[in-house]
C-alpha cells in the first residue's frame, strides 16, 4: 500500500539516504530502528516531500508521492509527527488541532473523534501549546497528524523524553490506530517499545535499509541488535 | 499660544504621523515576521502607493471624494499584486536567503524609484483632500472668572485629518481581526512559526508568503494613499517612511506586532511634539538615538522575545 523504493536523498550536497526500499501495509506497524544519523528520520523528511530526491520513488496505493509540492503530499493522506514534536508552540492547543483539520478539510467530526482520544487536550483547548508539558505536546502533535484522517502516519520517536504512563498512553493510541486499519511507520530507539507492537521491523545504517525482520526473530537474538543498535 | 494649546496642537499632528507610521510599520513588520524578509524597498511601496493615488484621483473626474475614495480601494490592491509578483520573480527565486533577500529588495528600490522617475516625473503633485473642513478646538482655563472655555487663535484640525486617525484605526482592527480570527490569518501564523510543519500540514507555504509580501506592501500604500493629500506625492517620498519603519520595527521587537503599534506612537507622537516645538531634524536624531539605546539595552526590542 505504501513503498519506498530504493531512495536516495540528503541535505544539499551532503548525501544521507543511499538506497533505501520498505513496504508498509494498511492495519501495520513498521519499526525503522537504527543508531543517531543512520537516517530514519531522514527518510520521514523525504516522505513528506521536504527533502529532493537523488534517485527513486514513493508510492501510496500505486501513486506516486515523490515530486509532488511538499503541501501536496498530506493532502494524499500522510500524518506527520515530527521529531521533537514541532507545534506551532504561539497557537493554542485548539488552532494547532484546527491546521491538522484543515489540511484535508476534516471537519467537527474529526474534532470529536481525535478529542475523545485525547482527552487531556479537551481541557485545555485555549491554552498555548508551548505552555503544554511535554508528555501534552506529544499527545497534541499525535492529534494534530490524526486530524488528517491519514492513510499513512509517521511517528518519528514519540516517547522521547516521555515519563512511562505517557509513553503508555502514546502506545496504546498507535496500537488502537492499527486497529483502525492505517499504516504507521514508527522511528523508534528503544527496542524494548517496539518489540510489543511492531509488526516488522527494518535496520537502517548508513543510509541503507539492511534487514527487515519479525519482532519474533529479535527477541532473544542480541547478536542482530550489537550489529545495527550496538546494544 | 500658550504652553497648552500648543501642545495639544503638536500632540495632534504626532497622532496623525503616529497614524501614517503605524500602517507602514506594521506592513514592514509582518513581512520580516512571517518571512524572515528585511524588506529594503518597502518605502518605494509606499512611494508607489501616493503616485498611484495621484494618478487615480486624476483619472476620475467628479467630486474629490469619488476619486479618493477609488484610490483608497484600488491602489492598495494594485501595488499588493505588484509585491506580490516581485516575491514570485525575485524573492523565490534566491530562496529567501537573509542576505540575498536584502541585496535584492536594495535592487527593487532602485528600479521602482527611478521607473517612477522615469514615467511620472520629478514633480511632486498634490491629491486634494475629499473633505477639509478647518474646526477651531477650544481651550480650558482657569481666569479671573474662574474655569472658562476659551478658543485660542490657530488652535485648529482639519477633518481630514482627524479620519486619516480614524482610518488607521479602523484598518488595525480589521487587520488584528483577520490575523486572529479566520483561517488565512491561522495559516500566516503558523508559517510565521514553523515554515516546514506548515507544509507538512499543507500549507502552500509559496503562495503564503506572496500573499503577506502583499499585504505588507498594500498597508504601506494604503498609508501613503491616506498621507497624499496632506503631503505630495513624488518620487523620492519613500526614504522617510523606510527609515522611520525600520526605526519603529527594531524598537518594538522584531515581528511583534503589539510591539511595532507602541513603538510607532511612541515615534510618531515624539516626532509630532518635537518637530513643532524644535525641528524636525532633532525629531529624526532622537528617534535614532532611542534605536541605538535599544538595540544596546534591550536588543530584542520593547516587546520582542529572545530567541529560544
């Protein structure tokens, strides 16, 4: 449903991605997993059409992402939860859900349903989301991509310096959006999180994808994990 | 004239400066906020803007009013959509690099300056104001009979000016209205803070920024379609207005919009007060001398935040 074939991209002259290929299929969670600067979040960049491509292609249901403007590509259904969560730190909590509805016209339903995932945000729609604790700002930058109604949805590292009843809380969401049938790429360092809700698992290093795998042949395998994770 | 009335008639015209400023200030303002875009030609904007006033009010015979009121509606548009092409054919092209952006903006004076030169002439021409009534003010003091009202002679305003305040006004309003209450205003904000997530949010983030370089430019025409009628239109009008933006700009906070209305009073009334009761030079080396304060006490400006 979603493709990555054999990209090749990076930041001006200086080249990340040297290849990298993944599929993803609806109602599935992808782990990329990989040490800093393998080029996970790289390749999300890449998705969202915000870095040029050297070489390759995206495809979503057969249709090609790659080219398009990058204001076109969420508008085909791609939900992007950035690394660092990226709000729109001046707007309030209520104007940050509304530029996610926005982007794919998404109305009051939309609203509703992505507030009653997120309760905690019901309460606080006025207020500024840079005044929003950090586990707040991650759930507001989840919702924010939901509010897309998205095909496809991007997490790059959302337990990132999260307390454990917010990771678990963030978790619990991803898995309930599978549910949903979406297909959802996780960038994710700490392979104990993705173990229990991945479905496959791909290594990047050094800007290539060098195994995808079962959640079930990593467990138990430390040798795969030194290789790529050098833990 | 006695201390007081004379004050109040110097307050009167730093309101009407302060009115003028603040719109070509606040123009200024949210091109650099939005954009990142320190925008050199900015007065030439403004110069166009008075030229095509002229020209409008000219072409449209009748009452002054029809002409004037034609002007205030079409030149703001016409010299937006003039911005706005400049951003698409220059501005986009060198990517809105800081430095670049300021080179380039340098050239676009230039051209705009000497075109205006070149086809209007170095002429100045008066706009006539659509209505002009002179009101006498009058004056309190305690005299010998106790509190009385008095009319001093030459304690006066013309209507005009009184609606160029009334305009600026208005326009601030619907101007905060739109920033904060509907959807393109959501839009420009979020491309203000985050260029990128505003595109990964499907904001066509190109069209975002042709659209504010307009605005920006329509707001400091608009100042000058306002400021024709009192003072003439010609084609070296610009330089004052850019540098008392800028002025204005840097020490409000870079970007900050509250910031740039306070600072623009501050300026504007300070320019009005001191130019009646000293000169108008003494007015502009003050107004500098507050910039270079500023920048060395308070570098982010009365209302601007430091960098996180």
């Amino acid at each position: 449903m979603f493709e990555v074939r054999n990209v090749h991209t990076g930041y001006g002259q200086v080249q990340v991605l040297f290849g990298v290929s993944l599929t993803v299929n609806a109602a599935e969670i992808h782990c990329l997993m990989g040490r800093n600067g393998a080029g996970k979040s790289t390749l999300l960049k890449a998705v969202m059409g915000q870095l040029p491509l050297k070489q390759g292609e995206i495809l979503l249901d057969g249709e090609r992402l790659d080219g398009l403007p990058a204001h076109l590509v969420p508008k085909r259904g791609i939900g992007y939860v950035p690394q660092g969560r990226r709000l729109f730190k001046e707007l309030t909590v209520s104007e940050n859900i509304e530029m996610g509805l926005m982007t794919r016209g998404e109305g009051a339903q939309t609203r509703d349903w992505v507030l009653d995932l997120f309760p905690r945000l019901s309460e606080r729609l006025d207020q500024v989301a840079g005044t929003l604790s950090g586990g707040e700002q991650q759930m507001l930058a989840t919702a924010r991509a939901l509010c897309l109604r998205p095909k496809v949805l991007l997490l790059d590292e959302p337990t990132e310096g999260l307390q454990p009843s917010m990771i678990e809380q963030i978790r619990q969401v991803v898995v309930k959006m599978k549910a949903e049938g979406y297909a959802i790429i996780l960038v994710e360092q700490r392979i104990d999180a993705v173990l229990s809700i991945a479905d496959r698992i791909t290594f990047i290093e050094n800007g290539k994808d060098r195994e995808t795998v079962l959640p079930s042949d990593v467990a138990g395998n430390g040798a795969i994990l030194t290789k790529y994770l050098g833990v | 004239m006695d201390f007081g009335p004379h004050l109040m008639l110097a307050s009167l015209e730093g309101a009407v400066i302060s009115a003028i400023l603040v719109l070509t200030a606040m123009g200024l303002s949210i091109v650099f906020g939005v954009m990142r875009v320190v925008n050199v030609a900015h007065g030439e904007f403004f110069m166009l803007g008075a030229v095509f006033a002229w020209a409008v009010t000219t072409m449209i015979s009748g009452h002054a009013a029809l002409g004037f009121v034609a002007a205030l509606i079409i030149v703001p548009v016409l010299v937006g959509a003039i911005a706005a092409g400049v951003d698409q054919l220059i501005l986009k092209r060198i990517d809105y690099d800081v430095d670049r952006t300021i080179v380039a903006t340098i050239g676009v004076l230039y051209i705009v300056q000497q075109s205006t030169l070149m086809l209007y002439g170095p002429e100045a021409r008066p706009v006539e104001p659509p209505f002009n009534l002179r009101l006498a003010l009058p004056w309190f003091e305690f005299g010998e009979n106790g509190f009385q009202m008095i009319w001093p002679w030459g304690l006066s305003v013309t209507t005009y000016k009184l609606f160029v305040i009334g305009a600026a006004i208005v326009v601030l309003g619907a101007l905060w209205l739109v920033l904060t209450r509907t959807k393109i205003g959501l839009v420009m904000r979020a491309t203000q803070q985050d260029r990128d997530m505003a595109q990964a949010f499907g904001v066509p983030v190109g069209q975002v920024y042709s659209l504010v370089f307009g605005l920006g430019a329509g707001l400091a025409a608009l100042g000058a379609v306002l400021v024709v009628p009192i003072q003439q239109a010609h084609y070296l009008m610009g330089g004052d207005p850019l540098l008392l933006a800028f002025i204005v700009v840097i020490i409000g906070g870079l970007g900050s919009l509250p910031g740039t209305v306070i600072a623009a009073l501050l300026i504007g009334m300070s320019d009005g007060i001191i130019s009646v009761f000293f000169s108008p030079t003494l007015a502009k080396i003050i107004a500098t001398f507050l910039v270079a304060m500023v920048l060395v006490f308070r570098p982010q400006g009365l209302m601007g935040r430091v960098a996180a």
